[in-house]
C-alpha cells in the first residue's frame, strides 16, 4: 500500500513534493540499499526476521531517495511516526537507533578552534561517528553549522582569553538564543559556566549556568584517567550505556556544586555526577547547550556513543 504522507516535508525539512510511505510488502534490494544506506552492505539489512521491511520514502526531492529505518538491533525495522524522522545522514550502527538516512545529509559539524583544546581529536571523533567536520574559527561557519563543538584544555583563564580573541563567546550565545545545539568539552564546559577560581585568580566565563569552577578536593590531583559517572533518568549522552561504563578524565578544577535553582517554567538541566575525592559535575545536558568534563573523543566506544547520542538526539 502507498499513501500521501504531506505532513511528513515539514518534519523532514527538505524541498520535497511528493512523499510516499511504502509499507508491508516491500523488500529493498540490494542495489537500493547500496545507493540509500551508509556503509553497511545492502544483502544484511533488506529483511528483518525473514519479513518484509517498512521504510519511509521521499520521491520527487533533490535529495531522493531518502530511506530511514530504526531497527535496534539489525536489518529495518516498521518506518518511525514522522515526528521522528530525521534528516541527519550518519552510519547506520546497530544498537545505536538504527536510523539511516540518505548519505548526502551528513550533520555539518563546526569545531571551534580558538588556540585550545585537542581539536584534531575531536575532528576524527566526529567523523568516526558519521559527521562532516570542519576546524575553524569563522563566526559565520560556527554560527551556521548544524552543531558546535567548544573544546578546551588547560587554564580556565587561557581558554576564555582565546574565545574572547575570535568572538567565542558572542558566536555560543547567538547559536543558542537560535536553539543551535552547542557541545563544550572539558575546559569547554568549564567556561559554560559563571567564574573560573584557579590559584588566586578569578576569571569570567560564559555565563550560560550559575556556578563556580574551582580546584577539586582530592588527595591526587590532576584527576587523569577512567572513571565512572552517574547520569540520570532520561539522559540522552548516555543512551544504551551501562552504569560502569569508564569515561576518560584530565583535571584538577571542576564544578563541585549544581547552583542552578529549579525553575517552575523551564525544563530543569540533566545533570552527570562523578567522584574523585568529592562529587563534581561530569556532564550537562540543557536543550541546546550540552557538555561533559571528561573527553568522549578519547573516552574509545563509550566516547563515540556520547558523541553519536548528541548528533543523533541533540543535533538531530
């Protein structure tokens, strides 16, 4: 059967005249699966359980076709409701969703280079995970891209100095009153915050949450290597990771209280706690404006699924 589905264009967000649902009956072949899937071969995903597979299709668009399956643990799965459909071109990796959509809509990914951070890192990390990635310190492409990536490493007042030199702060603010998806990365998250404390000196960050990022009270110090966190109910970093999943940390300042007040309007912060010594906040997950304290670009699979999480959820 074949239906005119006219409110799926506008979940889709392409310039689309025709959209058709094709359900029960249909079994891609290979060679459509090789032209709409990304990296998987076709023969493994034309049938789920021996059944015929549901998919969405787009006809008639500059983009067509354009294919989306959600099967959580391989081959295609019934086509989700179009509320759900997403535009996103990444790998489609079992366990992880299973969307996979037409290769040509890749999430363009801006890495912010403002002179700190591991940004070659990061810049493979999200192309492990499917993403179009550029490095650069252009306002008008870090503002424009699909997500923003803030990384950071050292002093909390060298990475504020820098993203104050290429327009930093004013590129996150603008991203976000636009509802921009923006990732801050350990320093990256730290300058999220009010004020930065660091031997004496006191430094402005951005404002984005209440807080105070001061030296951990640890008997070693940096905090450097694997470690636990607790994320809450409803976390979508870390979807479909256990509860001892290790995450790899270099620091020795951090944000040691949550002082956000609960807002009776406004969706409270998701908020990931770790302990070295005390608890202190590992992760933030805000609407737009997410980060974590610990590097998912060296954090192995467990880095790559936060970091797939936040292209798929956030990004989207």
């Amino acid at each position: 059967m074949v239906r005119r589905c006219p409110d799926l264009v506008g979940a889709l967000d392409l310039d689309t005249e025709v959209v058709e649902a094709v359900g029960g009956v249909r079994v891609l072949d290979e060679h459509e699966l090789e032209r709409g899937l990304v990296g998987v071969p076709g023969p493994a995903l034309g049938r789920t359980a021996g059944r015929p597979a549901d998919v969405v299709k787009v006809t008639e668009s500059r983009t067509a076709p354009y294919l989306v399956s959600r099967g959580p643990g391989g081959g295609l799965a019934p086509a989700p409701p179009v509320t759900e459909v997403t535009r996103s071109g990444r790998p489609w990796i079992p366990g992880h969703g299973g969307r996979c959509v037409y290769p040509g809509l890749v999430s363009r990914i801006v890495v912010l280079d403002y002179g700190s951070g591991n940004l070659r890192s990061a810049e493979r990390a999200l192309r492990r995970v499917g993403a179009d990635v550029t490095v650069t310190a252009d306002a008008d492409a870090a503002v424009e891209a699909d997500g923003l990536v803030v990384p950071g490493v050292g002093a909390f007042a060298a990475c504020m100095a820098g993203l104050t030199s290429v327009g930093g702060r004013r590129i996150i603010e603008r991203r976000l009153a636009g509802g921009r998806p923006v990732l801050g990365i350990c320093v990256g998250m730290q300058i999220m915050f009010d004020l930065g404390v660091e031997w004496g000196d006191r430094t402005e960050g951005c404002g984005q949450w209440p807080g105070t990022v001061e030296r951990l009270k640890a008997d070693v110090l940096p905090h450097m290597g694997w470690n636990t966190v607790r994320a809450p109910r409803g976390s979508t970093l870390f979807a479909g990771l256990d509860a001892d999943t290790r995450f790899y940390f270099v620091h020795s300042f951090g944000v040691r209280r949550w002082e956000m007040e609960v807002s009776t309007v406004m969706r409270p912060p998701l908020v990931t706690w770790a302990h070295h010594g005390e608890d202190f906040v590992a992760a933030v997950e805000n609407g737009a404006l997410s980060a974590t304290q610990f590097h998912p670009e060296k954090s192995g699979d467990a880095g790559a699924t936060v970091l797939q999480n936040w292209l798929r959820d956030v990004v989207g």
